[in-house]
C-alpha cells in the first residue's frame, strides 16, 4: 500500500524522466544569443539613416544593406565548417571581438565606400556568430527535447528586436550616432561573458569538416519555402500598411514578434508530430498572407485596419514553429560532430528565402496590385504544405 502511494506521488510530482532543458550552459548560450543580436538590433534600423548622412544615393544605401546579407551567406558555411573542425568558444570569441570592432569603426566612416567595405567585414562576422550560437545550443539541448529547447532558444532574438531597435533609436536621437555605435559595440563585446563561463561543448570526435550537411538539405529547403513570405512582408508591408489604414507599419511588426514569441513559448504542450505542425504552420502562415490580401477590403467593413493585424498574428504563429522545428531535424539527421555544418545548412535556406522573396515579391509588386501579390506569397505558403508532405513519405522528418 504504501509502496503503491509512493508510486502515484512520484508519478505527480516527477512526471516523466525526461532530461533537463533548462541547464546552465542553456541558461549560458540564452544569454550569449541575446547580446549578440542585441549589437546587432542596436543598429540595424537606423543604419540607413546614418548612410544618409554620408550619402544621398539610395542605390549605394540599399547596396551597403545588400553587401551586408550577401557577406553573411557566403559567411555561414565556412562558419559551420571551423566550428565543426576547430571548436565553438574560440570561434564564437572571435567572431564577438569582430563583432564589436566592426560596429565601431562605423564611426570613423566618412566615405560611403569605406562604410560598405566596413559593412561586408560586419556581414562576415555576424554571419559567424548568428551561425555559432545555435550551434552551441543544438550541443547542450537534450535530444529529446530539441524542438521545444530550440523554439524557447528562438525566442531570445525576439525579445533583443523588440526592445533594442527602439532604444537603439532613441540613443541616436538623443546622444547620436557615435554613442549609438559604441553601446552595440559595448554589447557584442559582452558575449565573451557568458562565453567565458560555458564549457566547450564541441564533441570529441570531431569532424573533418564539411561547409554544408547534405542530410540537412529538406530541412533547409522547407525553411528556405518558410521564409519566402516572410521577404515580401519586410520589404513590402511598410509600403501596403498606409493604404490599408495603418500608419504605423510598426504596429504590424510588433503584432507579428509578439505571435511569435507566444507560440514559441508554448511549443512544449503543442501536441502533434513534427511533419503535423509544419503542415499547420505552413497553413497559418497561408491564412495569414491571404488576410493581407483581403485587408483592403476588410477595412471597407470595418475601417479599422483588422485584417492587416489579424493577418500579422496569424502569419506570426506560422512562421513561429518553421525554424526550431526544421533544425532539430537537421541536427536530428547529422553526427553530432557536424552540429555546424546542419546549423549553417538551414540558416543559409532561411537567408536565401528571405533573399529571394524580397526580390521576387518586389519585382511583382511592381507589376501587380498589393492584394495580388500577397496572394501569391499565400500560394507559395501553401506550396510548403506540399513539400512538407512529399518530404515526410520520404521519411526525411521524422
């Protein structure tokens, strides 16, 4: 009898023997996430603000904010490679230190094309960096629990891009663009902190080094399919929001991180299987877009801008669970001593699909009415369900 109650009790009070997520060294690399896109949201709303000052092209502003994502790509896989061969901590160190150095130097650019050669190295090291930490963090997040730790790890840029750009902006008002540079710079040199205090969580048996994971590949192209809209929204939405009766796009942004960060949050009582919640999230981020096409039509009903809101937390759950859920695939699917290279695989599918939705969705939008537009972002939402599906008969999600 009493062996039976202490039974129960344990079962209510120990509910299942699963392995902790919320280790120190989880605790540690939250913490290094979080100051290094804290440098980075500093300032990189108000970067093109500062170039006006420098320069009145917008062609040479828009080819410094290129100059930067181009380097980051092309940063990503040899990042992936060094951390599988030479080791996380070091890596990352050294990426932080270029970090800082880079973000103030931008103060001494008085030459446009000093400031997009300054904004290449910038590219470079955050590419290094961005791919370091969830490379760390795929190392100290129990198997078991990968999606759920990832999707907790994913929220930590939310809270730095919802809180730092503004402060960021306020510091260059106030202070000006100097003071602005120095505190990003302040802050990229912070992660040695918490990296300091986290052991090297490189495995033993290190890898020769590889500058992608080809098991990682379906993970990669679904996210690259996940983030296509998520292009057009950024590129674009600032222009759609005033015709449809929001002033402020900033509104929408905020509607759309705070989805984000809500539904990570609850990733570990979400049911289903990973394949299941892709599906669902693929069909969110589709309702989402198509809401975005409907709003000027909602707003004749209402004239409050209801769809182009109701269309950003929609979207917001559905792209929210796209990224944790395909790396912990990708790294489910490789050695663990090439957690760099499936780390770099998807963050370069995600970076090319921003990419090209920018792109595409802008050269379309320049041909077709916003309404059409979204709605074809809506089509390509849709086909990611397809492609969930097909790569699941494959086996290649599970």
């Amino acid at each position: 009898m009493r062996g039976a109650l202490a039974q129960r009790l344990r079962a209510v009070f120990v509910a299942d023997q699963e392995p902790p997520l919320w280790t120190r060294a989880f605790l540690l690399v939250c913490g290094t996430q979080l100051l290094a896109y804290s440098s980075y949201a500093a300032i990189h709303p108000t970067f093109a603000v500062y170039l006006e000052t420098i320069t009145h092209s917008e062609s040479l502003i828009g080819v410094a904010f290129g100059a930067f994502t181009f380097a980051a790509v092309v940063a990503r896989p040899v990042a992936g490679w060094l951390l599988d061969r030479v080791g996380r901590r070091g890596v990352q160190a050294i990426a932080a230190v270029a970090l800082a150095g880079t973000t103030l130097s931008f103060t001494w650019a008085t030459v446009i094309w000093v400031a997009i050669g300054l904004r290449v190295l910038h590219g470079i090291a955050w590419g290094v960096s961005s791919t370091a930490t969830p490379t760390i963090a795929a190392d100290v997040v129990p198997s078991a629990r990968q999606s759920e730790g990832f999707a907790y790890f994913g929220i930590v840029p939310n809270i730095a891009l919802m809180v730092l750009p503004p402060a960021g902006l306020w510091i260059a008002h106030r202070y000006g663009f100097v003071m602005q540079f120095a505190g990003a710079a302040l802050l990229a040199l912070l992660v040695l902190g918490p990296l300091a205090a986290l052991e090297e969580t490189t495995p033993a048996a290190r890898s020769d080094g590889e500058f992608y994971a080809p098991e990682a590949l379906p993970a990669a192209t679904l996210v690259a399919l996940g983030s296509i809209p998520v292009g057009a929204i950024d590129a674009l939405l600032p222009l759609y929001a005033p015709t449809v009766g929001l002033d402020n796009a900033g509104l929408f942004f905020t509607v759309m991180g705070g989805a984000i960060l809500l539904t990570r949050a609850v990733r570990g009582r979400l049911p289903g299987t990973i394949p299941a919640l892709l599906v669902v999230s693929f069909v969110c981020q589709a309702v989402g877009l198509a809401l975005l096409a409907l709003a000027p039509r909602l707003l004749v009903v209402s004239r409050l801008p209801l769809g182009l809101l109701a269309g950003a937390a929609v979207f917001g759950v559905g792209f929210a669970l796209v990224f944790p859920l395909l790396q912990s695939v990708a790294v489910a699917a490789t050695p663990e001593s090439q957690n760099g290279s499936a780390t770099a695989t998807i963050l370069i599918g995600m970076d090319l699909g921003v990419g090209f939705g920018a792109i595409g969705f802008g050269i379309l939008g320049d041909l077709v009415s916003f309404t059409s537009m979204y709605t074809a972002a809506a089509v390509v939402s849709l086909t990611g369900v397809l492609a969930t599906i097909m790569i699941s008969l494959e086996d290649s999600l599970h």
